[in-house]
C-alpha cells in the first residue's frame, strides 16, 4: 500500500494551507520559554515588528490622502458659509445672522478686552476679593514683557558670572605663579 496524502485524510490544498501557516508563524513570532517549559510564549520578531510599522505607516498615508481630499475642503467650505444667529431661551430668532468668521472675531475681541485681576483671572473666575487691574489683552502684554526682560536679565547674568570667573581664575594663576617664583626648593642628602 502506498502512503499518499489522500490515504492520510489530506488533501493538496489542506497541506499547503498548512505550511504557509506554520512559515508565517515562525516568521512572524519567535517561541521562547518563560520559566517553564510547558509555558510557552510568542514573541513579535524584528520582521513582524517592521512589518507593523510599515502598515501603520501606509495606513497613516492613506486616511491624511482622504482627509486632505474630501474632509478638510468640505470643512473649510462649511466654515466659511456657516450663519449664526442668536436665538431667545424660546429659540426665536434675535438679533442679526453672522458669519462663523464674524462670531469668531467678536468672540476674540470680547475676551481680549474682557476685565481682569492682576493674575489676569476674571471674576467669575475668581469672584472673592476680585479687585479689577485692567484688561486681559494688558495682562497679556505685561506677562510677555515681564518674560522678556527676565530672559534679557537671566543673559546678562550669565554673561557677567561667566566674565567674572574667567577674570578671577587668571588673576588665582598669575599670583600662583608669583608664589611658585619665589619659593626656593632646597634639596639636601644625609649621610
């Protein structure tokens, strides 16, 4: 009688199926021991683990390609055509429509001439012993300038320590020079 995968119960297409399996899995993972031997783990090769990468990246590609295609243009389009209108609690109409562009501005423009204390909060924020200091975009000009002129003063620092140090350090070696000039080294040999 002869052996054939038919006599096994396999057929051609089961075999193959089976040794592309079992290549992929070894490429794929490697089997170690972990601390026991009949615990065994798979663990991503560097091939799997490049593989990984590289999809991620393709797929990355792909959905910035759609976004920047069909999203990102319809969402600059309905920005641009948004109306707003503010309504009564009822949600009757009041006031005139504006652009979301124009309600941006406002918005901006309100909160940067919105009043505040001296930690630049404003008093909803901060409603005990809130004491006005001037307006949020004065805040925020004073902090800039109190940053740069920190930073100016942190580099002069630095400039001026780092002059003095090298002033003090040549002033140590010509006075230790001085004092190695004038010592008389006196050798003598007992007998």
């Amino acid at each position: 009688m002869e052996l054939t995968l038919e006599s096994l119960g396999l057929s051609r297409d089961e075999v193959l199926e089976r040794v592309v399996a079992k290549i992929a899995d070894s490429v794929l993972n490697d089997w170690v021991d972990v601390d026991d031997p009949d615990n065994v783990a798979a663990v991503e090769t560097p091939f799997a683990e490049a593989l990984k990468r590289k999809v991620m990246e393709r797929v990355n590609a792909a959905i910035e390609d759609i976004a920047d295609r069909h999203v990102l243009p319809n969402a600059a389009a309905q920005i641009e055509t948004l109306c707003l209108q503010e309504t009564n609690k009822w949600g009757e109409k009041k006031g005139a429509p504006v652009t979301f562009v124009e309600y941006l501005v406002a918005r901006a423009e309100a909160y940067l001439r919105e009043e505040v204390n001296y930690d630049g909060k404003t008093k909803g924020q901060d409603s005990y012993s809130w004491t006005k200091s001037g307006t949020r975009i004065a805040y925020m000009v004073d902090k800039h300038l109190q940053w740069s002129i920190q930073q100016a003063m942190e580099q002069a620092l630095k400039n001026a320590n780092s002059a003095i140090v090298g002033g003090i350090e040549e002033a140590v070696k010509i006075k230790l020079a001085q004092v190695a000039a004038s010592l008389k080294v006196k050798t003598e040999i007992g007998r």
